[in-house]
C-alpha cells in the first residue's frame, strides 16, 4: 500500500513538472503579479521602467484584482517625442532620463482599471474608467478581432496581446500608449 501511494505521488510530481515544462511563461505568470510577470517581457521594459522609476511599484504589487492595458515599447515609441522620455524612459542605466514621478504616475494610471476584465469580456459598448479617472470605450471586438479602445482625446489603441496572467489581475497588450 506504501509503495502504492509513493509511486502515486510520484506520477503526480512528474505531471505536475511536465505540464509547468510545457508551459513556462503560463505557469510563470500565474505566479507572479502583474508588475513582475510585465519585468520578465522584454516587450514591455518602458512600462516597467515608468512603474519602477515614479515609485508605484509595491502599490501595484499590493493591488488586488486589476486589468492593465500596457504599451508595447513599439507603441510607447509613438507618444509625443517631448513628453516620452518623461513618462516611458528608455533604460536609465543607459544614460538616458527617468521618468517623472507625478506626469509618470498619471500616464501609468491612465492605463489600469479596477477588475479583473479578461479579453472576452472587451466587447462594444463597455464602458471602463482608469485609475487616472479617464473614460476607456471599447469600440470594437469579437469573433477573430481584437477589442479597439478609445481613450481621452481620441486616442485608440487595439490588444494586440491579450489575457496575460498574474496573480493579481490579467494584462493586456496594447498598440498605442493611452496619453496624447
């Protein structure tokens, strides 16, 4: 009987280690908040140096049940040149600007929303506001499409990678930076 259930949980622990083999960056993230399942995609090391570099940090870490909207480091690119290296520095270690930590905290904001909202649930019509106090519409989405969001000032930008998940809420990528 002994040998029986070792054997047993044996078979289990090689499951369990296969499937997490199998899948690393799904088993990864599910294990780690949003910021740092965020820190281990080269994608989106801007939006990570802003969170790092305007001090929101552990308040992120400690937020429970969020949906970020994070820029890709291609769409951080198109923010207006004068106001892009204040928000989403490119690495300081190289030389470069930090961020500002009061124009950065409200751009970052500007991104996150209260609830956990996976892609399926962005569809037409719904209405979300920031963390900045900003209205987000969801102007498009469904069948093979992804959701299209309009943000203040005519600003849009459509995710291109959705439903990354983190212990404390989901991700999803974006196209475009949500500031003018």
């Amino acid at each position: 009987m002994h040998r029986q259930a070792s054997a047993l949980t044996g078979l289990t622990l090689a499951a369990g280690l296969a499937a997490a083999l199998a899948l690393p960056g799904t088993a990864l993230a599910q294990q780690r908040n949003c910021i740092d399942t965020l820190a281990g995609m080269p994608e989106y090391s801007r939006m990570v140096n802003a969170v790092t570099h305007s001090h929101m940090v552990n308040e992120l870490r400690m937020m429970q049940n969020i949906t970020i909207f994070a820029p890709t480091n291609t769409a951080i690119d198109q923010v207006n040149p004068q106001l892009v290296d204040r928000l989403f520095p490119r690495d300081p270690a190289g030389g470069g600007r930090t961020a500002d930590p009061l124009l950065a905290t409200a751009a970052i904001q500007a991104h996150i929303v209260n609830g956990r909202i996976p892609a399926a649930a962005l569809t037409q019509g719904v209405q979300l506001t920031t963390l900045a106090g900003t209205p987000l519409s969801i102007a498009a989405a469904g069948g093979d499409r992804a959701a299209t969001l309009n943000a203040a000032g005519g600003v849009t930008a459509r995710v291109v990678q959705g439903d990354i998940a983190c212990t404390n809420g989901v991700i999803h990528g974006i196209d475009h930076a949500l500031i003018r």
